[in-house]
C-alpha cells in the first residue's frame, strides 16, 4: 500500500489549488517530487511571494532587514525579526527575494553570539547577544531558516552548526550556563535543566539540511546521539524528560499546527526523523497511527495549533482544516509507506 491508501480522502487536488501558491509549491515539492527549479514550483513560489501570508510579513519589515525593533530580534513573540525568518522558511519564501536576503544578513550579524550559536535576546539595541542564551530550540530554528535560504557556508552559520555539535557530545571546548543550554544532550534552562525533545528536534531538523558530504564527523556523531534520544521514548507517548515538577507531556505534543515556534509536536518529531531516514523504524509505529487518526473523512487534518492573534498575520484559522497541517502529516506518511 502507498501512502495515499491510508488516507480517507484524496487531499492533493486541494492543496494544488492555485489560491495558494505557497502551498502549492511545497506540494509539488514534497509529494509529488517535483526539483526546486521546476518552472511550476519556480512560478508558485514567486506568486507566494506577492500574496498573504508572504506579502504582510514582508510589508512590515523595516529597511535594515528587523521586524519591530532592532537587534538579536527574539521579542516581541512571534512578530519580531527571528520569528520572521523562521515563519518565512516555513512558508516556504524565495531565497533569492531581496527582502529575505536582507533578513537573512540581519540576523547572521546581530543574533549569533561570541562562541558560536544564536541567542535568544529582545534587547533592542544593535549588540550581539552572551553566550549564556544560546539554546537548542532558536539555534536550531534559525540554522534551519539560513541554510534553507542558501547560507550553509556563512561564517555566522558554520559557527552554529559546530556549537550544536559540541554543546550536544558535550566536548571540551563547549561553555554550558544555567541561564541558557545547561548540559550536554540538549540540556536546557527551560527544561529545568533536563533534555529537552523540542530543541532536539529543532536542533536536528536543522543539521539534516546539511548534505552527508557536508557532515563533519562531529556533526554525524551529534545526530546519531540526537536521533537516539528521540527514539528513547515512543513520540506517540511523548513522555521525554518534564521538568519543574510537570508530570504529563505537554498538551502541544498533540496539537499538530502551523507554524512553528520553539513548540514542536509529535507530527515534527516525525518529520524530523524521516529527514535522517529512519521514517520506517518500527519504533515509530504508534506515532504514524496518532497521525493517521488525526485526519477527517476527506483526508485532511485540521490546524490545533495556529498562533491566531500572535502573529504579524494570521496564516491559518484555529481549528480548520489546515493545507499545511495536511501537507506535514502527508508528507511523514510518504515517507514511510511510499
């Protein structure tokens, strides 16, 4: 069976609708195997370009390349300049737009820190942030956005890659602060000091952007020890390390959304663990069945988890069926059946 035999609906016709380009061209993209400079997907892209959500994010960027006030850009959330960049890279914005180029250079000059990683700061003055707020979740997001935009071989880019690599085996050369990635193994301060799954994930979705090739040995050592701990425990369960007394996985594991910010859910984990190429561990077998329980009887998921009134602009409505939440989990399922 392929993975359209385990859906309830054919939900391709609407996610290919040309009212949304952005959509569209991730789904050529990610379903039907389309290349990046197919002339469909170069089309659809450039079009997302000129429309909502794309549009209004773009809109309210100020000419330095920094969303509402200047410097490392974490704050306010989720309007600020490193949100900006994330939810771009997920929306799937052109690389080459002036605007995300601008973005881009923004935020590899005033969100790094000293000893490599970028770091959560709302200081809104134009200084780079301490070592002591690196964390897994932004470092991993934003490595994501820049390399996804064409920046693998920024300076700014390669010194987060190796922090993440360091911070995660836990070598000599790696500071850990209790204000900010606490310990090796993805340690954090917003864990209470434990693992923490969701900077794993952000962490490792980002260091499987970078081709095999690419991959210095440290970097594959990080990722067989991040995938390790991912599969720790049954991403259907989610039951990773809870600090400050908590006692269940958060709700939000459940909450399959879009966009994503320093959350993740179960959906991501999966998609996460496909990129590495374990989609087919039978570990995972319970996490495919929560997805697959998730779909309505046309075979589309609905958005749990939208962000509606925190964003620059609201890119899909609470609790809706969702394009993009559909796309995720279509996309997980392509993974493991095919």
């Amino acid at each position: 069976m392929g993975w359209q035999d385990h859906l309830n609906g054919d939900p391709l016709p609407w996610l290919l609708e040309h009212s949304n380009p952005a959509v569209r061209a991730a789904t050529l993209q990610r379903l039907l195997d389309a290349a990046f400079d197919d002339p469909e997907v170069v089309r659809a892209r450039q079009e997302a370009m000129h429309v909502d959500p794309i549009a209004s994010i773009l809109a309210a960027q100020q000419p330095d390349g920094w969303w509402e006030k200047p410097g490392p850009g974490y704050s306010p959330k989720y309007r600020s300049t490193v949100w900006q960049l994330i939810f771009l890279d997920h929306l799937g914005a052109d690389p080459s737009h002036p605007q995300v180029r601008r973005a881009c250079e923004y935020v590899m000059r005033w969100a790094p820190t000293p000893s490599g990683g970028f770091a959560s700061s709302g200081v809104g003055q134009e200084r780079n942030p301490p070592p002591a707020r690196v964390i897994h979740c932004l470092n991993g997001n934003l490595l994501h956005a820049l390399i996804a935009f064409g920046h693998l071989e920024a300076p700014a880019v390669q010194a987060g890659v190796h922090w993440a690599a360091r911070s995660i085996l836990g070598t000599d050369e790696v500071t850990y602060y209790r204000s900010g990635t606490s310990g090796p193994g993805f340690a954090c301060v917003a864990n209470d000091g434990l693992p923490c799954a969701w900077g794993a994930i952000k962490e490792l979705g980002a260091l499987a952007l970078i081709p095999q090739k690419q991959r210095s040995t440290r970097v594959g050592q990080a990722i067989e020890a991040g995938v390790e701990f991912l599969l720790s425990r049954d991403p259907a369960a989610a039951d990773y390390p809870m600090g400050y007394g908590n006692t269940k996985p958060a709700a939000s594991w459940f909450r399959f959304g879009f966009p994503s910010a320093y959350v993740a859910d179960v959906l991501q984990n999966l998609e996460v663990l496909a990129a590495l190429g374990h989609a087919r561990d039978a570990r995972l077998d319970h996490a495919y069945d929560l997805v697959l329980s998730g779909q309505d009887n046309d075979g589309r998921w609905r958005n749990r988890y939208a962000y509606n009134g925190r964003t620059t602009v609201d890119i899909e409505r609470q609790g809706e069926p969702s394009k993009w939440v559909t796309l995720r989990a279509c996309a997980v399922l392509k993974a493991r059946y095919g």
